[in-house]
C-alpha cells in the first residue's frame, strides 16, 4: 500500500521510516484511521485470550491421567455407513475461510462506492457466517448426542469436552457477533449511510466506509483463531 | 441534530497558514510546526442533565466518575480492613467476627483495593482527565466507548458488592482465589460469592478494555502538532504503558474466570483434581491447580506495575514541578519505563515458588525478578536528582512526593529479600510479604494519588485544597502507614503466618500480641485520618482559596486550557501548538522560572536552552 500523502511530512523506507514515524508528532502510525488503529490493537489483547485458552488446552490434554480420545474418530461423520473423519471439519473451515474472501471484496467495493456489491458482499459474509455456527451447532448436538458433556466424556479424559465445547463456543460467539454486525452494516450500506456520512445510533460519528474495513479486520481475525482451534483439536 | 457538533472541520482543519503559533511554514523558520494530520475531531456535547453529567461522553466527567467510584469502593475496602485489625489486636471485641468472616473481609480487602481502586482510580481516574488534556487532544478518540466502559466499571462494582447480600456471602479464598479450595464448601462463599466474583471480574476486564483502547489510540494517534512521543510529559508514558499491560495481562484473568465458572457451575475439570469434600469423593478429576496459578500471576504480577507504572509517572511530574527542575534523564525515565512493563511479564511465577517448580524455573524467575531491580533503581535515583540542589516547594504536595520516595524503597528492599527463593520459601505466607506489598504497591502508590490529588484539584474545581488540614493529612497517614507496616516485618522475622483468623498458644504469640495491638490503633488511627482528605475535598470545593490559571507555574498543556475547569473539548477554538517537551523549569536567562510547551522557540531565543 502507497503511503499517504501527508502535508510537511516525508516519508523515509524501511525501519528508518519506521523510527522517523515514531519520533514524528501527532501520530505514529501515519494515515491510519482512529478505529482501525483500535481494531489491531483489539485484536492484540484477543489474540492474547485465546492463547491462553489454547495454552491451557495444551497443558490440560498434556496431564490427564486418563487418554485424550481420537479426534479421527470423534469427529467423524458416517457417510453411508462409511465414517469419514475430517468431512464436516473441512466444510465448516472451507465456508469460513470464504467467507474472508467476499468480506474482502466488500471492503474493496466499499471504497470503490459501489454501494450494492459492497451490501451484497457482505450479506454473503454474514451467511457463510451463519452456516459455519449452524455446521458447529449441528457437530455440537452430534458429540451431546453421543454422550459428550463438558463434564463427562465416553471416549476418555473428561478434559475433552470441557474444553472442546469452551473453546469452540467462545469462537463461536465471536462469529455470531460478527455476523450481528455485519447485518447491521449491511443494512447501512444498502441505506447509504456511508456514503452520506450519517451518523451512528449510539455513537454519533458520521459513518464512513472504513468502518467496513475495520470490521473486516475483525472478521479476518475470527477466520485465523479458527485455524489454530482447528489444528489443535482436529489436526493433534 | 446537527447542532449538537462541532461542525467547524473547514475552519478548524489546521493548516500552518492559518494558524498562528506554527510559524510561517518555511522549513528554515525555528518555529515551523507541520501542519495537522487530521481534522478537528467532533465531539458530542450534552445538553441535558442525563448526557452532561449521567452518561456524558467528556473524559473529564468520565475520570472524575471513575474516581469517585474507585475512592466509594476503596473506602469499603478500608472498613473491611479495620475490621480485620480489630479482630486481629482485640479479639475480644470483636466477637461479631468469626472465623469465615475474617476470611471474607481478607478477600474482599485484597481484590478491592488492587483491582477495583487502585486500577481504576490511575487508569479510569487519572488516564482519562489527564491524558487528552496532556495530549493536546480534545477528548479521548472514542467517547461513546469511553463512555459505557465507566458504566461497565459501575455494574461489576456492584455485582461485587452484591457478594455481600447472597447466601454463603463472598468468597473468601484469599484474593488470589486459588482452587480448589475457592471453589468446595468449607471455604466461605464458595456458592455464590465465588460466581459473583468471576462475573464481577469478567465485567471488569470487558469495561476496562474498552477504556483502555481509548488511552492507547488517543496516545498513539490523537496528540497535537509538535507532541512527539518523547514530549510527553511521564505521567503519559506511565498511564500509555501500564494501558499496554493491562491489554495483555488481563485476558489471562479472564480466561482464569471463565474457567473456575464453569468448575463450579457445570462441573468441569479444569483446575479441579480428583478431590475428597467432607469424606465424599466428587465428581472432579484430573484437572490441574497449578494451571491456575499460572494465569493467575501472569496476570496477577503485571497488574503490580499496572498500579505502579502510572505512579512513576504521575510522581515524576509533581516533583519536576514543586521542585521547579526539569526532571533528570528524562529519556532513561521513559526506557525504564517501557522496561519494567516489559520484564513484568517474565516474572511471574516469583509467586509461586513455594508451589512446588523445577528448580531451574525457580532460578530462572529469581533472575527475572532481581533484574527489575535496575531500571526501578534508575528511577529512583533519577527522582532524587531531580530533587538534588533543585529549588523545592515544600508544599502538601512536595511531601507526598518524599513519602512516596521512601517508601518505595523500603518496599522495594525487601522485595529483593523476597525475590530470593531461598530467602522467599520461609518468609512465604508471613507478614512480611504483608509489609512488602503494603509498603510497595499499597501505600507507595496511595502516596502519589494523595499528592495527585493536592496537585490536580485546582484544576479540576479552579480552587486549592487546605494546605493546612493537608499538612495533618500527610503526618498522620506517613508516620501511621509506618507504624502498620514496619513492626510487620519483624512479625514476619518471627513466622507469624499471615491470613490467620487467631494465634491461638503459638510460642511466638506473647511478642506478637502487644505489636498487633499496637499496629491495630495504628491501623484505625490512619484510615480515619483518611476522612481529613474528604472533608477538605467538601470543604474546599465551595470555600477554598480560587487558584486561578496554572497556579503551580507548570509548564504541561493541562494547565493551559482556554478555561479553568476544562470546558468539554478542552482547548477552545484551537488547539495548542507544542514546541517543547514539558520541563522546561529554572532556565537560565529566562523571564520566569517555567517555559510551557505552547512557547515558540523565537520567543526564548537568548536563555540556554536545549532543543528537545
């Protein structure tokens, strides 16, 4: 990305642009929204909770006295009496990660001003969205079904469920947040909020499209967590 | 509603040609300033009672609520602690108090004034009056957010209080809330009162995060033409980067929270290892204790300098000002700073020593810790030579300063004992770990709010506090904050075990008792003394001596707002110009002994001055 353009101020490359940017007034992360600036920074101190959850997971399944189930077995589905392992877990990660994809391409409409590709590609975010909670409540009332709890477990350490359902709850309702926002967003960009520059219900602030990007980070986010969550109890 | 805003962006839009106080925009100019990055932000102005002093969207109004709330629940804090002292030198009075009680109020005490006053009143309070106004900025970058993290903070403190009016009362497994005992019977509280404080504290991290965004950005983003990072006055720094740690360290807490919630309400196994509870076997097995010590103290021990790290900050000021000289090695201050926030989160297991670790970890985290001895220790001397040959004020404010210096190295000495696992495993569990952390992160950073407080109020209410009743309001509370905590030491010397509801016929009780009444008059005598500050707060607020503009000749952009009190947006029409950093004092050849930041160069062109 070209940097921007900024009155009385010039641009240096590398780390010694990165020094002059830190010593320089006003800003230091040059051109770069308030709320985006906040989003990164959000996002830090989530990274940091669901490393400690995956941190606990890790030391939880390392010292159980009793096995850690078969994760192939576990999350299988049995397609016409055959068990498939990995199926529904391949679809569920493919959706999500699609659904990055049309988010981008939203954020990408948005500063195009081509307001009704952005609406749509956002709606399409949030469905991919919806499907994935819906797949993750299928799997989650498959596992409740066969006996899991978070506080028992047929197939060995208790630990399994309670953190399989910890954790992928916790993900799962930041996705279901996610999706929240992304309908209230839709809905403002179908009714041009953005490109009026009306102002918020709760917040006042004239809408703007970076608001879209801003959300997009977020959803990128949830996207990455899901890869890790999908390593460690699937791929482990 | 357009009106409600600023809707000035095309005038206020600052560019160097028609602002002045920028120069002209030549580059060889000496008071050249670029121009602003970023339109004048718009702000939402109350016009009612509900949005101009409820949920009003000022940061101002917003770090006075968060003060006078932090000060409402440290003052509960410091009823519970009374009552401990009463129970602990005069069992016999108290005889209302049982055992389960004494351990309620420990716990209560504890997390009140760690989490609830301490973090609240430097970061809520003081983060939100101070840093837009020392940034130069209008307010913080998201008000509205701002906003619902105080009423975040005001719902968790009452959940918390709540704890005391459910069945079972508040837990009362010590404020570390260890499991398993925080959560199996026979610890007070381990129904409801543990479950109320998980959600308390899970509120807390959820308000605060949204607090702290704002400090971060608006530190980051949002200060004025000419403030640089290295302009910022340290109170700055210090509140920026204890910000950066609570970002960091709380998540642990919370992740802490959520999972001794589900231990307790659905029965998980996390913390919890097969375990016996009144003969019975229950249904928990193979979780690990340990795991919760961990995060914990990873978020436990930032949050020490959490509560230390704004105090640097804040105390680093007040002296450069009553001390009317720039405050020496500025720089190293902030990398030391910047470094203690850094090496805190390698330390943490120093609270663990006696559970049990690889003795090559316990090396290791006595390295850690003894290493932050060097940029504290830098700190200080750089605070007594920022004192030495300066020309001192010896005001209210100026004595908390050296109470706050003293005691913050007699704190910090014995956290070097402390930080020894040979020397830690038997003084663990005593009163001097008591006398340690009262000493250190008590009464050390109680000390600089108390002068904060002298400082600020002219401020924030255009009128002095009584320099005379604050004078009493020093004695009392630094000479009774020592008598508390320096016979704990010798206490712990002889192993008097601390969160033990009575001696009973231990052989060290004969010397112990007549020392624990003694800290115990001590004890009531300082938090009555307390009550000094709140009647010359009531006091002065109508009938105090007017201060007037910037009554301490102070040189930081807070004292030069259009009006004192700060109206909402801070600076009037426009926003200050900043050419200095913000202690300039006693320049030779200068006019007056202070040069505020907004003085251009061309005006002080014959004093010796450095460019900074």
């Amino acid at each position: 990305m070209a940097d921007p353009k900024i009155e009385g101020y010039e641009f240096k490359p590398g780390y010694k642009g990165m020094a002059a940017d830190a010593g320089s007034d006003q800003t230091l992360f040059k051109g770069v929204h308030w709320g985006k600036a906040m989003m990164w920074i959000f996002l830090l101190s989530d990274t940091f909770i669901f490393s400690c959850f995956l941190i606990s997971y890790m030391k939880g399944r390392g010292s159980t006295p009793v096995e850690w189930p078969n994760p192939s077995e576990v999350f299988a589905l049995h397609v016409g009496g055959v068990p498939v392992p990995l199926l529904l877990i391949a679809i569920m990660t493919f959706v999500l990660i699609t659904s990055s994809g049309t988010m981008a391409l939203a954020v990408k409409y948005g500063y195009e001003r081509n307001r009704k590709m952005c609406g749509w590609l956002i709606l399409a975010t949030a469905l991919g969205g919806l499907t994935f909670v819906g797949m993750q409540a299928f799997e989650w009332s498959k596992l409740i079904h066969e006996g899991v709890r978070p506080w028992e477990n047929p197939f060995g350490a208790k630990q399994f469920g309670s953190f399989f359902f910890m954790i992928t709850g916790f993900h799962g309702t930041h996705v279901s947040i996610g999706v929240i926002f992304l309908c209230i967003y839709a809905y403002k960009t179908f009714a041009g909020h953005y490109d009026e520059g009306k102002r918020g219900w709760f917040t006042t602030m004239k809408g703007d499209y970076v608001e879209i990007e801003i959300l997009g980070l977020y959803w990128h986010f949830v996207d990455l967590v899901w890869v890790f969550i999908f390593a460690f109890f699937y791929l482990w | 509603m357009s009106e409600d805003f600023n809707d000035k962006t095309t005038i206020q839009a600052q560019s160097s040609e028609t602002i002045s106080g920028g120069g002209t925009g030549a580059s060889s100019d000496i008071d050249y300033v670029r121009p602003a990055e970023v339109a004048d932000q718009d702000l939402y102005h109350g016009h009612s009672f509900l949005t101009k002093w409820v949920f009003c969207q000022d940061a101002k109004v917003i770090g006075v609520q968060y003060f006078l709330l932090a000060t409402f629940t440290g003052i509960i804090g410091l009823i519970l602690s009374w009552l401990m002292r009463l129970q602990l030198g005069y069992p016999e009075l108290a005889g209302f108090m049982t055992a389960e009680h004494y351990y309620q109020f420990v716990t209560m005490h504890g997390m009140i004034m760690v989490v609830y006053f301490l973090t609240a009143l430097f970061l809520g309070g003081f983060g939100n009056y101070l840093i837009p106004l020392m940034c130069g900025a209008r307010d913080m970058v998201f008000p509205y957010v701002n906003m619902v993290s105080f009423w975040m903070f005001f719902i968790a403190v009452a959940v918390l209080l709540a704890s005391f009016f459910v069945p079972g009362g508040p837990t009362g497994a010590g404020w570390t809330l260890y499991p398993p005992q925080s959560i199996i019977e026979g610890t007070p509280g381990s129904g409801m009162g543990i479950i109320l404080m998980c959600l308390s504290l899970v509120l807390f991290v959820a308000g605060f995060t949204m607090g702290g965004l704002n400090y971060l950005i608006t530190v980051l983003q949002a200060r004025t033409r000419g403030m640089t990072l290295m302009r910022m006055p340290l109170t700055v720094w210090g509140i920026f980067t204890a910000t950066v740690l609570a970002m960091l360290a709380f998540p642990a807490l919370l992740v802490g929270g959520l999972m001794m919630s589900l231990d307790k309400i659905l029965g998980t196994s996390f913390f919890m290892p097969t375990i016996l509870q009144a003969g019975e076997v229950l249904d928990y097995s193979g979780g690990s204790p340990i795991l919760f010590q961990h995060l914990f103290w990873f978020f436990g021990h930032p949050e020490v300098y959490i509560v230390a790290l704004p105090a640097f900050g804040i105390i680093s000021d007040l002296i450069s000002v009553h001390a009317r000289k720039n405050i020496f090695g500025y720089r190293m201050m902030v990398w030391a700073i910047v470094g203690i926030g850094a090496l805190s989160f390698f330390v943490w297991a120093h609270h663990m020593y006696v559970s049990g670790m690889n003795p090559w970890f316990g090396f290791f985290f006595a390295t850690t810790t003894l290493i932050i001895a060097v940029p504290t220790a830098m700190k200080v001397y750089n605070w007594i030579l920022t004192l030495w040959r300066g020309n001192i004020r010896l005001n209210v404010v100026m004595l908390w300063c050296l109470g706050f210096i003293i005691t913050f190295v007699n704190g910090g000495i014995t956290g070097i004992f402390l930080g020894n696992v040979t020397v830690d495993v038997p003084l663990s569990d005593t009163y001097f770990v008591i006398a340690h952390f009262h000493m250190v992160m008590g009464i050390a950073p109680l000390m600089v709010i108390m002068g904060a407080v002298y400082h600020w109020f002219p401020l924030v209410s255009g009128r002095f506090l009584s320099e005379k009743l604050g004078k009493w309001h020093f004695w009392f509370t630094f000479l009774g904050a020592y008598s508390i905590y320096f016979p704990m030491h010798y206490l712990g010397f002889i192993g008097v075990p601390r969160r033990y509801f009575e001696m009973y016929d231990s052989p060290y009780v004969t010397s112990a008792v007549g020392m624990n009444e003694f800290i115990s008059i001590a004890a009531f005598i300082v938090g009555a003394a307390q009550f000094i500050l709140i009647y010359n707060i009531i006091v002065s607020l109508r009938m105090g001596k007017p201060a007037g503009k910037n009554p301490w000749k102070a040189n930081s952009l807070e004292w030069h707002t259009s009006t004192v009190p700060p109206e909402h947006g801070n600076f009037g029409e426009k926003l200050p110009v900043v050419h200095r950093w913000p202690y300039d004092y006693s320049v030779p050849g200068a006019k007056e002994d202070f040069i505020p930041q907004t003085t251009p160069p061309s005006e002080v062109a014959e004093t010796e001055i450095e460019k900074t």
